[in-house]
C-alpha cells in the first residue's frame, strides 16, 4: 500500500502539515553524509578475470543471514562484485535513481560492447538477469538485445525490454514521461507546497518522478555448466539502448521437467503448447473431467495462452515446473467494467468470491504465470492467483508482470503459499485482505514489487492467526516488504527484507488504509532487514527499518519484537509515529523488544514521534550515529518530559560515538527531539 493510496480513509491524502524544522536536512545532504553515489557520478569497475565468485543473499554474505529468508535453487550474484569493462553506479539509497532501485544499492551500468561476467559458484543450466533499459521517448518501452555466452561461446540472445518497467508522477502513476501532474492539489515535496484554486500546479522537472526501472528475464543455458565456467552479459555494438544497466545474475540447476501420470492432461481436451490458440476453454473442460474423475490436472511443458481468468475449485492443477510450464495472457480490455470494478481482464487463476462461498481444496503448483500488466489500476483484477481459497495450497509458482502476485479477498481459512518466486509486480506481492485466517505463507522469494511485498490488511474483517514464515523480499519501490494492518495473534517470523525505496520500510506495523485494530498478540521474530529505515519523501524524515504508525486507532495490543536483526539502517532502527493531525488522539503502546541487535543507524536506534511506550530488554547496538534515542514524543514538549515512556527491563548494550544507545539520562521520557538529526553513514555489518 502506498502513501498515495485510494484505500485512505475517504480518498484522502495521509501527510502532515509544514512543520517546525529544527535541523533541516536536505535530501541531497543527507546522501552525502551517508557517503552515497549518485547516478551522475559513476565510478568505472576496470576488467579482468573473476579470481572467485562472490555469492550474496540480499547483497550481503550469506553468513550474516543464515537461518532467514527463503531457502532458494539459485545463487544471487550481484554485478557490482563480477568482472566488467562497464561503470558501477551507486551506491545510492536516493528514490528515483537506478543504483537506488538496484539490490544491493549497486549495479553495473554498460554501454554498447561492454560486458559483465559472471564466474558460476555452482554446477548450473539456467540463470535470471535483473536489468535495467531505458524507457521510449513517449513512454511504453523499447526492446533491445543482450548476448549471453558462456567460456567464450555464445548461448543465446535475449531480448530485453522496458515495456513493464518505468513508471511517473503521482500514485497511481503514469506511462507518460511527459504527463503534468496527476493530482496538482497534492503535496508536493519538491516545492514544499500545496497548490490551491488560485495557485497554478508547480513546474516540476519532467520525467517527474521516475522509479520502478527494472525488470527480470529468465534463460535456460541449453546445456550444464559447472563451476568456474563464466557467463558474459554482453551490450552488442549495434543496439537502440543507450545503456543498459545489470544489476544481478541468479544461477541455479534446473531439474528435468515433471511428469504426473493417471491425470487429466491439458492436451488431450485441445491446449496448445505452442500458445498460438487460446487454452482457457480446453483448460476449463481439463478442470471440469478432473473434478468428476477425482483426478488432478497436469498441463505438460509449453506456453500457454490465457486471456481471462481460469476459476479453480476442489482441483489440483501441475504444471511441469515453472521454467517449463508458462501460462502467458494479454491484458484485455472489458466492454463493460464488471462488478468488482475491473476494467481489464487477464491471465490469472482465481477461486470463487468469498460471498459465494469461496473455493476449497485448491492444490497448484510447478508453473509460471506471465501477465502483461503495464500500468496501475486499483480496481482491476489482474493479479496471477486470486478470489478466496480455503484448505488450499500454492506452491512452486513463478509470479511475473501482474498487479499483484496472489490477492485473497475473504473471509476464507487454511491457505499455504510455500516456495513461490514473485517478480515484477505493478503492486503488492501477496495480500491477505479482510478476514484471511489460519493460513501460512512460507519460504517466498518476493523481488521488486511496485508496493507492499508481503501485507496482511484486515479491512472490514480482521486477518488472525496467519503466519509470514521465512520468506525474502527484496527491493519494494514503494511501500513496505512485509506490513502488517491490523489484525489478532498474527506472526512474522523468520523473514529477511533487504533495500525499500521509497514511502515505506522493511517491517510495517499500521493502523491505517480502514483496517480493524489491532488485538491480541502480534509476534515479530526472529526477522532480519538490510539497507531499510527509508527518507520519507512527504513527512522529509528518516523512517525507521521497522516502524509503528497509529493514524487511525490506537496501537495497543501485545506487539513482541523478539530475536531481529536490523543491519545497515539509513536512518533508524525502530520507529513510532502518528500523523500529525492525529498526534494527540492516537498513542503506540505495549510494544516489548527483547534480544536485538542493531548494527549501524545513520541516525538513532530508537525514534519516537508519538505518545505511547515500549519496553527494551537485551537490545545490543552498535555503530549508531547519533543519540540513541530520538524522543520528540507528541511535539508537545510539556515539561513533565516527552509523551513517550521508554522502559528499560536490562541487558541493553552497545551504542556510538554519542555513547551507550539507552542512556540512563534519557529514561523514561526526556525529550531528545532532533526533527531532522544529521545523517553518520554506518560501516557494512559484519558478524556479531
């Protein structure tokens, strides 16, 4: 969910009013204190052989993250650490940038004839390129090619694009490059103004806006290739991209295709592999035949069409596994909008609405769905698994260029997600939305979502009971890797969230978009972020890498951050916020930290913007660059100290350059408040 949601209570925008600055600390500024490289500044990587493969999870060595995150087939090689004759861009955590966008904060820009190569880490036939290339003049992508040749033999030409990529302005955004504002009565933080009837919209630079710059394109070698071979990425000469920019590979060893025998085979009911007519029907009467016969549903290798919706109830569905199994739609436009407000159909596979009961005993799994969804529109359903499964399982799906990977719409119960990939979304990841319950989404890989990567919104019906499990989410442009709205006795636990852009952080706790309190236990364990605690563009403050924030309702039930670990913050740690017109109606309270390490702030490890409390017990914390706890409280400044109460139950260690990070003087409520406290770029983390 973004800041400029429609989902906001009565259409509104959710920002506060110009507030007292007490230290103003431009965008640009703070970059620089954080020793950060902007796009313009390239530093050029010389060529040469790769001596060792330098394998990362999330950017960072794999040791600082064992146990978390989504065990996956592949290894993440980022391009910054390869071979190149091109230019490193970055690194760079300001929004609307390339390297900002990139994981790890970097990538590697190349022009025409240069290359990137890649030493494989491990035995591999297949990789994943994220890439950048530039947008079309009038907006609507281009396409160009990329060579791709492993030990000085040539594999394969891909042919990139930048069709799904490159969004502008305002939320819900534009293709156009050249569109004025979509909303001039907006907030406008580049001008610092709100343009009124009398008061033309501001000129703002145009593209305004640009961000959600990559894309990802999978490739099967043909062959096996083992470790210490290497892959080049090479620009050729003749090419329409001025640059093109590789952020990462993704080697991995792809197993034979599946075979499910004694199932109802697509083919047999007229589906084409080939995907030149269109398989919807001949998949309905595949559906239809399994249901009577009590069999499951395999759908071999090939590409399959699909222009609408596949509705799936007391089914299993198998595909040969995704790199083989490819259900691939155009996104249609309707006549009419439907019901539910679409105005666009697409590929997708969805259960019955939740007011008809929904579906129950879904079973899908081992294929790809590949949407063509290029801009955003919140009232379609265009997303790959949708509507409400109950008792149902989903898993070994690759997820790419839809809205939103999985949206469930209760009320409905018993759902897995297990061992998905999620690529390239418009919105959100996956959503539990009203009243999802008892259902588990477990070992994800969510990359480069356009919001949310993983949310539970319990709007109109509380979401309870549900589990966000080792899962990893990398690179949300907008919003949130996991969030969390509303809701009782839900769990987060495991996950590892790497580089938010913008409007959001790694770990979400809000009361906001209409959702149901919070009641309950909420548990919050045992998680690790990397490069969170984002600027906020509309508030121009520092977030932090997990953050509370009451708009709407008090924040008060029994919130247990347990075992997290949040490294290399940009700013804060751990936040606590309400808005400013709500300040002194709403309070955060009754959230407990215990066993935490923090390993860098650019600022603070604590910032409280917001009247509440919270409890701290072995939270240990190093290189944090200013005093450890920012308590502005409700802005009120009373003379009793600040309206939030920070609790000390012991073992709190570690800190900075001002000293320890909880301070016997700053207990329980001295006003520390810095509004806009001056950015100290933290060293890389290393082992604890």
């Amino acid at each position: 969910m973004s800041w400029y949601s429609t989902r906001a209570a009565a259409g509104r925008l959710d920002v506060p009013p110009r507030r007292p600055v007490r230290i103003a600390t431009a965008l640009v500024a703070a970059s620089a204190a954080l020793g950060l490289t902007l796009v313009g500044t390239d530093a050029v990587a010389g060529p040469g052989a790769a001596a060792r493969p330098v394998v990362t999870r999330a950017g960072l060595d794999p040791a600082l993250v064992a146990g978390r995150g989504a065990e996956v087939p592949f290894a993440e090689q980022e391009a910054e650490n390869a071979s190149t004759n091109g230019t490193v861009i970055g690194p760079d955590r300001t929004a609307y940038t390339l390297p900002s966008e990139a994981s790890g904060r970097s990538a590697v820009k190349l022009r025409p004839g240069q290359y990137v190569d890649f030493t494989l880490p491990r035995t591999a036939n297949a990789v994943t390129v994220r890439y950048s290339i530039p947008d079309s003049a009038n907006g609507g992508g281009i396409t160009a090619p990329l060579d791709v040749s492993v030990n000085g033999s040539r594999r394969a030409s891909m042919t990139l694009t930048s069709q799904y990529s490159w969004l502008y302005n305002q939320y819900p955004f534009s293709n156009d490059p050249r569109a004025d504002l979509l909303h001039p009565d907006w907030w406008i933080t580049e001008c610092q103004c709100v343009p009124s009837a009398t008061t033309p919209a501001p000129v703002v630079d145009k593209p305004f806006r640009p961000s959600h710059f990559y894309d990802e394109q999978r490739l099967k070698l043909g062959r096996t290739y083992h470790a210490g071979d290497t892959v080049r990425l090479s620009v050729p000469a003749r090419t329409p991209a001025a640059w093109t920019v590789i952020d990462l590979l993704d080697s991995e060893l792809v197993a034979p295709p599946r075979v499910v025998p004694g199932a109802a085979n697509v083919l047999a009911f007229g589906a084409d592999p080939l995907g030149r007519r269109d398989s919807a029907g001949a998949l309905d009467k595949a559906i239809a035949f399994a249901q009577r016969k009590h069999l499951k549903v395999y759908v071999p290798p090939g590409t399959y069409k699909v222009d609408r919706h596949i509705v799936v109830d007391d089914v299993t569905i198998v595909g040969a596994g995704s790199w083989y199994t490819v259900f691939k739609g155009r996104e249609v436009a309707l006549s009419t909008p439907a019901p539910d407000g679409s105005v666009h159909t697409g590929v997708g596979f969805y259960g019955k609405d939740a007011a008809d009961g929904g579906s129950s005993d879904v079973h899908l799994s081992g294929f790809a769905v590949e949407g063509d969804v290029r801009e955003r529109i919140d009232t379609d359903q265009v997303n790959a698994v949708g509507g409400a499964l109950n008792d149902s399982t989903v898993s070994g799906l690759y997820l790419h260029h839809t809205k939103v990977g999985l949206w469930f719409d209760g009320p409905m119960r018993g759902l897995r997600v297990t061992g998905n990939v999620i690529a390239d979304q418009i919105a959100d990841g996956l959503n539990f939305h009203t009243g999802v319950t008892d259902s588990t989404v477990s070992g994800n890989f969510v990359r480069n979502t356009g919001d949310d990567g993983l949310a539970m919104w319990s709007e109109k019906t509380g979401n309870a009971r549900d589990t966000f499990a080792r899962n990893t989410v990398q690179t949300p442009v907008l919003a949130n890797g996991i969030a969390l709205y509303g809701g009782t006795d839900n769990t987060v636990t495991g996950n590892l969230i790497a580089d938010p852009i913008r409007e959001g952080s790694a770990i979400h706790v809000g009361s906001r978009f209409g959702a149901e309190p919070f009641t309950g236990k909420l548990g919050i364990t045992d998680n690790t972020t990397v490069r969170a605690g984002t600027f906020e563009l509309n508030w121009r403050i520092g977030l932090g890498a997990i953050w509370f924030y009451a708009l709407e309702k008090d924040i008060d039930a029994d919130i247990q951050v347990t075992g997290d670990h949040f490294l290399d913050n940009t700013y804060n740690a751990i936040m606590f916020v309400s808005d400013f017109p709500v300040k002194d109606k709403y309070k955060i309270e009754g959230v407990h930290f215990k066993d935490i390490r923090v390993d860098g702030t650019g600022t603070s490890v604590l910032s409280a913007r917001s009247a509440g409390s919270a409890s701290f017990e072995n939270v240990d914390a190093r290189n944090v660059g200013a005093v450890g706890i920012n308590n502005c409280g409700s802005f009120n400044f009373p003379s009793t100290g600040s309206e939030f109460s920070v609790r000390d139950l012991g073992g709190n260690d570690g800190g900075g350059t001002t000293g320890p990070w909880l301070a016997p003087w700053e207990l329980p409520n001295t006003i520390t408040c810095d509004d806009r406290p001056p950015v100290v770029a933290p060293p890389a983390p290393g082992a604890w």
